[in-house]
C-alpha cells in the first residue's frame, strides 16, 4: 500500500500531536521508566536508520540515513545518561 504525501503529513501531524498529548500527562514519577522506554525505541530507530544509510540506492537517502543515525544515537545516549542521573539519585548514599 503506497501512501500519498498529503496522507503521510496527516499521519505525522496526528502522531506528533497524540504523543505530545500523552507525553504531557505522564506523571513524574514514571519519568524514568518511560525514558528506558524510549531508549528502547530509539535503539530500534537506530537500527532501522542504519539499514536505510546503508541500502544506498541514492544519495539523498544515504544523507537522510546517516542523519537519522546520527540523531537516533543522540536521542540513545543522551536518555541513557540522564536515566543513570535520575537513578543514583534514589540511590541511598553510602555512611563512612
């Protein structure tokens, strides 16, 4: 089934605004499980980029790969980094 473009958008803009909907009623407390969960995500964005970067059927989608992979990988890092700070926070500190 091929998509049109004005489709496509459609379903973009309707994604976009249903997950910022339901990012934004998240309490805090379930910060942290739903960054692991979007690590998990992104590393299936990775992988999904890195197969697209590397088919190579034409340039553009070469350079749109490699900047997917470069974002998805950000993305990856950056919620492992911040998901380690929140969690040595709840850590008890150790007494000498």
């Amino acid at each position: 089934m091929k998509l049109d473009m004005l489709t496509a958008l459609f379903v973009f803009m309707l994604a976009t605004f249903l997950g910022l909907d339901i990012i934004r009623r998240v309490s805090r407390l379930l910060h942290t499980p739903l960054m692991s969960l979007t690590n998990a995500i992104s590393a299936v964005t990775v992988v999904g980029a890195i197969l697209l970067a590397g088919e190579g059927h034409d340039r553009l989608s070469t350079i749109l790969g490699s900047l997917a992979v470069f974002a998805s990988t950000t993305n990856l890092v950056s919620g492992f980094l911040i998901t380690d700070r929140m969690l040595r926070m709840f850590k008890k500190k150790e007494s000498k």
